[in-house]
C-alpha cells in the first residue's frame, strides 16, 4: 500500500504542472495521486497499521491535504475491508498546504505577472520553465531592469560593469545564465548565435585573458619592445604579432618563465607562460604554425595531457625535458594528481611509455625541480 511519503513524492512532481495550468489560465482539476493497492497480506494487524498511518496525515484528520475514497472490498486473506481506491487533492488549498508552497506561490504570482506585464512575449517562456520564476524570487525586479535595458540598447558595446543599469555591480555577471535564456527570446534579431560567451553573444566588450612572454633574443627585444623582455598582451594581440621568431618554447609553470631570462642566448626565440591547460588560448595564433615549438611541462600526467593538447592545436610541437633520463635523475617520489582522462593521447611511442609509468605509480616530477644547470646544459646541447 502506499506510503505518506510516497504519495509526499509524487504529490511534489506534479507541482511545477500545476503552476503552469494556472498560467494558462485552466482551473484547479482534482489532482487524483496514483497509489499502490495492494496491502500486507501477512496479518490484519499489519494492514490497520498501513491504514491508520495513511489516514493519520490525510485531510480528514489534519483539515488540510488528501482526501482518500474508501470501498469496502471482500479480500481472499483478510475477509471484508475497506480499502482505499482513490487519493487526491480537491482544492488548490488543500495541495499548497499540504506542501507547505503557500507563500512561495504567492510570491510566484506576483513575479509572474511583473514578467508579462513588462514583456508580454515572455509570457509562454514563463508557461515552460515555472521552476526559473522560483529559482530567483528576489531578483526579478532587478532581472528586467537589465533586459529593459537590452530591448532598448541591444548593441552596448560597453564592459558589463559599465552599463547604466541600477543593480549591483556583480548582478549581471551572478546572473547570466538566465539573463541569456530572457534575452534570447526578447532580442533575437540582435544576437550572436554562435557565441556562446554572454559578452560576446550580446554585443559587450570583455576583458582578455592575457598571454605572458619573453623575448630570449635581445634584439628583438631592443627593436619591437624598446628592450622590453617580460610582457602581457591580450590574446587578440598576441594573435597579431608579427615579429621574426623561429623558435618558441611553452613553459607550463611561471617559477620556471622567470628562470628561462638567465636561459643562454637564443637567437630568434621566445618563451611563452602556457599556465598549465591555459594553452588552449594559444590555439588561434596562426602565426605559430610555421614555426619550431618546444613545449616544457612537469613531468607527471598532467604535463603529458597538456602536451597533448597542445600538440593538437599545433602538430609539429615536440616536447623538452619531460624524458625518462631526466626523471631518472631528479625524480624525488613527488606523488601527482589523478588522472580521469580516457581518451587516446596524441604522444610519441616514448612519451606514451613515460606517461605510462607515471599514471601507474601516480608520480610527478615538477619541472622547476630540475637544476638550471642542467636545462642549461641541455639546451645548449640542442643549440649546438
């Protein structure tokens, strides 16, 4: 037999249903609650309990909830009971009550009818996702002040910080996601569909992500930089530049950028800070597809998957320092990070068997860890 809890459960579901027949302006049906009718065969005392506990939280007894309709019925254990046959709500009192949803729904209302008062076209957006109107009771009044906006500025070309909008200066930033669903049904002929950053899909500007960089040969510091080594621009710079490098090297971590200034003299090259999966943000700038690339990661599987990744982007990377003869003789029983990942890296045959060990045994070798002499050494042997 069901259970209070359980008619509790499916009562719950039907609840978002309920709010959107009421926006479609039907009237409250009776909500008829499916239940089991079967009960315990085991003994009649078992089967009072099932009862009594059903009755206990019904209407009848607590003047608010469910109503059960009783038929009396001969059964083949139990002789001749009354069982319950059907469970329901007969108002929408007894359901709001009952699910404690009074003072939600009130509020709901009264923001339901603020969004279709304002925009009307919004008014069947409110009909399917009920649940978004209560996600956000407090904010609607401060939600349409920004789509008002945008229905009457839909290319601001302005920092979301800069709108003229009277709301909190992080309001727009805490509340995107639904701000896009609104505005994609109130400014389509304005939008830009296949972005998907809210910036970018509504004509705002945005702060870069910057990418860090030095030039290893002085001259070319000296000429583009006014001597100038160490430097950030945002990537639709770095996208742009055109200067006569031949060589870069991508470092995943910034203590080992700082050590690449004391790296020997290399002619024609820069080293780039990749910022571990950052690389990602690389992966427009053309300009590094017709040239040598190193990359120099940790020796662990993270290093190798960012590798990987980058090698993606540009198929001629090789990877520096990240060998088994280098782990060899640095490794200190540094213990790494997990790795989840399933697919197929695009590794060599010897970088595949070094990642190997590593995810077996969950090693890691930091790169900073590794002397400068060494890396010195090392690439001075390259150079040669």
């Amino acid at each position: 037999m069901i259970t209070p809890e359980e008619i509790k459960s499916k009562t719950g579901k039907k609840y978002l249903s309920f709010l959107s027949s009421w926006m479609e302006g039907k009237p409250f049906e009776k909500l008829v609650i499916r239940g089991d009718k079967t009960y315990a065969k085991a003994s009649l005392s078992e089967f009072e309990k099932e009862i009594l506990l059903l009755i206990s939280q019904s209407r009848v007894k607590k003047g608010y909830g469910y109503t059960l309709d009783f038929q009396q019925v001969k059964t083949k254990y139990l002789g001749t009971q009354d069982l319950p046959t059907t469970i329901y709500f007969d108002t929408e009192q007894d359901l709001l009550r009952y699910l404690g949803k009074e003072k939600e729904v009130v509020q709901f209302r009264e923001n339901q009818e603020k969004i279709i008062s304002t925009f009307p076209a919004l008014k069947e957006w409110t009909i399917q996702n009920p649940s978004k109107i209560i996600q956000h009771p407090a904010e609607w009044d401060n939600l349409l002040k920004v789509c008002q906006y945008f229905k009457q500025n839909p290319a601001p070309n302005l920092y979301l910080r800069e709108l003229p909008v009277q709301v909190h200066t992080k309001f727009i930033e805490r509340h995107q996601s639904i701000l896009a669903e609104l505005l994609d049904k109130l400014i389509p002929e304005h939008i830009n569909h296949q972005e998907k950053v809210f910036e970018k899909r509504f004509n705002l500007k945005m702060s870069e992500k910057l990418v860090r960089f030095k030039i290893l040969d002085k001259e070319i510091s000296r000429v583009f930089f006014s001597s100038l080594d160490d430097i950030s621009i945002p990537v639709s710079q770095f996208e742009k530049l055109k200067l006569p490098i031949e060589k870069v090297i991508i470092v995943e971590n910034k203590t080992t950028l700082y050590t690449t200034l004391t790296l020997p003299k290399m002619d024609k090259a820069m080293a780039i800070f990749g910022s571990g999966y950052s690389v990602s943000q690389l992966k427009r700038a053309v300009w590094l597809k017709n040239i040598e690339l190193l990359y120099w990661g940790d020796i662990d599987v993270q290093g190798f998957e960012i590798l990987s990744q980058f090698r993606s982007y540009f198929p001629q990377t090789k990877s520096i320092l990240m060998d088994k003869a280098t782990f060899d003789l640095y490794f200190e029983d540094d213990i790494g990070t997990p790795s989840h990942i399933s697919v197929q890296l695009n590794l060599t045959a010897a970088e595949q068997e070094l990642y190997t060990l590593l995810r077996a045994n969950q090693w890691r070798l930091e790169q900073e860890k590794i002397p400068l002499g060494y890396v010195n050494d090392w690439l001075g042997n390259q150079e040669a």
